[in-house]
C-alpha cells in the first residue's frame, strides 16, 4: 500500500467507533492484518460496512494510536477517546470521558503531500496540570513542539507546516474529563520549501520558507559551528516577516544573532537571542528588506533541539513581536 492511498494504521490501543471514508466514490476499501508470534491474542474487531449517500456524514477519529490519512476537501472530526460518548469502559469515570492513564500518539497526514493540515478545537476540558495534549509540526514526537495544553485553555487553530501533525495525550490514574471536540482538515496551503543552517554562509530569495537549526526538523543542532543566512523578499514591495510560534530552544552557551539588512557586516542588530529567550516575531517595516542570522555554537556546547523559523510576506508592515 502506498501513502497516498493508506487511510489508517490501527495498532494495540487504538480507538474505536471511528468512520472511514473512501476519497472517491466507487473507490474499494482493502484491510490488511498481520499478527506476530508472541502467542498473545486480542479481542479483535466488528465494523459495519455500507455505502454512503451523495452527501456521505464526515470521517471521524479517534484520539488513539498509528496514523490517519486525512483526504482532502473533507473535514474530519477528531475527538478524545471517549467523546461524544463511547460506551463506559476501560476504566472511564464518566460516559464520554477519556480514559485513565493513556499514553496515546496519532499522526495526521494529509493525503495531498502538498497541502498542509488545519486543527481547529471548538471545546477542550481535561484535568488541569495532570493530563496533557500535545501537538507536533511533522511525523514524530521528535518534530518540532507546536504547543502543549490542559485544563479549559482552548489550543489555538493549528496549522502545519507540512504535510503532517503528530498528537500526543497523555493522562494520570485520577480524575478524567470530557476531553474535546475539534475537526482537521487540509487547508489549502501549499508546503513551503525547507531550508537549514547548514551552510557557513548562505543567502535566500524567498516569500515563503521555513527556516530551521542544521539539524532540520527532527533533529538538534550540531557543534561547534558559526553560520550565517540571509532571507530577502523575492518582491522587493513585500515586507519580510520571519516569526518563531513553536519551538525555540538553545543550549547554554550558543547565541543566534538577528540583524536587518542583507549582510552582518551592514546591518542594524535586531536582536540576541541566548538559552531562556522564546522565539519572536521579526518585522523590518521597510519593504524589500532582507533579514540576517547568524549563529554560533560553543564548543563546550550539548546542542539543543533549536528553532522552527516561518518565513513569510505581507503587503503592509507588521509588528515585531517580542
């Protein structure tokens, strides 16, 4: 089976009740199982198969485990594992609730590799402090962080910046919630190109990028090293914004440097970011500027997980954001 036409992977754990969806009428449904040899057998499966109307009901997902393919031009409803209200079980306080003590990752793809996804949550409720969601930019818990909620906060709408978003919940032995209620959808953007600081010297034309460490976007940054890039907008009306939302990390020791204009040498210093600071919003207001970085790891460093950077281009001036 190839990715573009792989609908799911259910493993031990996964959830039940979801509803799937051919992505195009007359298109089969193909279930493939393989059980190993451990001699450990589980209670298996039932599923109702049937034809759906011109007008089929939405795909729905559960909060579980392995991957679901999210196809295009359809929004999905994705909830926690016990909501809108499975059957109590599995240790479930409450009917609807999640469970007690999950430990559960699903990724999200979009079945167009070059569409992004759109998470959009309309209620969120789990035990504050103690039971936590949280969401990955890519195929793995090792991509880069997005954001990490509990208790009543409403995650923000969450888009990624390719084609993938991992999920991961977790929750303690006590008190369960009714966890939440939220669709995924692909959002008609196209993935931006990738570019790393993997180069001493480096210069980019672009209104559209993301910009990561040389590690890229599953891996820390790499020591000892001293490098600089340059992003410039390819319309020179276009003003530049480089903004870090998600993960922003540097070891002890290691400084990235921010500077407006094309080169470090000519450039007004912007700022100087060092381990504790958060990833900022970067805006010349001046159109056609470009934005430097330079970046230097000590050699005494232990690396660090680095940055997720989101190049883009506006037809007004932005803020900065710090």
């Amino acid at each position: 089976m190839t990715p573009n036409n792989l609908l799911a992977i259910f493993t031990a754990g996964s959830s039940r009740a979801e509803t799937l969806l051919t992505t195009a009428s007359g298109n089969n449904l193909i279930f493939h199982f393989k059980s190993d040899f451990d001699g450990n057998v589980g209670p298996g499966w039932g599923a109702v198969i049937s034809c759906a109307p011109a007008s089929p009901p939405s795909p729905t997902t559960y909060m579980g485990r392995g991957v679901r393919t999210i196809a295009c031009g359809t929004t999905y409803r994705f909830y926690d594992s016990g909501s809108p209200g499975l059957i109590a079980d599995n240790g479930r306080s409450g009917y609807g609730n999640y469970a007690n003590n999950e430990n559960n990752t699903i990724t999200l793809v979009s079945q167009n590799q070059a569409q992004r996804l759109r998470l959009e949550f309309s209620s969120f409720s789990t035990e504050s402090n103690y039971d936590w969601l949280e969401v990955y930019d890519g195929p793995t818990t090792t991509s880069s962080l997005i954001g990490r909620w509990s208790g009543g906060t409403l995650p923000p709408i969450i888009l990624s910046s390719g084609p993938m978003l991992t999920i991961r919940f977790f929750s303690d032995g006590g008190y369960n919630s009714s966890g939440w209620v939220a669709t995924v959808q692909c959002a008609g953007l196209p993935v931006p190109p990738t570019y790393t600081m993997s180069n001493a010297v480096q210069s980019v034309t672009t209104c559209s990028a993301l910009f990561y460490d040389d590690g890229g976007p599953a891996g820390g940054y790499t020591y000892l090293q001293g490098r600089t890039v340059t992003f410039c907008p390819d319309d020179p009306t276009a003003y530049l914004r480089m903004r870090f939302p998600y993960q922003f990390v540097l070891a002890a020791g290691d400084t990235l440097w921010a500077y407006e204009g094309a080169s470090v040498d000519s450039a007004r210093l912007l700022g100087i970011y060092v381990r504790g600071n958060k990833g900022e919003e970067i805006a010349p207001h001046v159109s056609g500027t470009c934005l430097t970085f330079r970046f230097e790891a000590d050699a005494t460093s232990l690396g660090a997980a680095g940055w997720h950077g989101i190049v883009e281009c506006t037809s007004t001036p932005q803020p900065s954001i710090t």
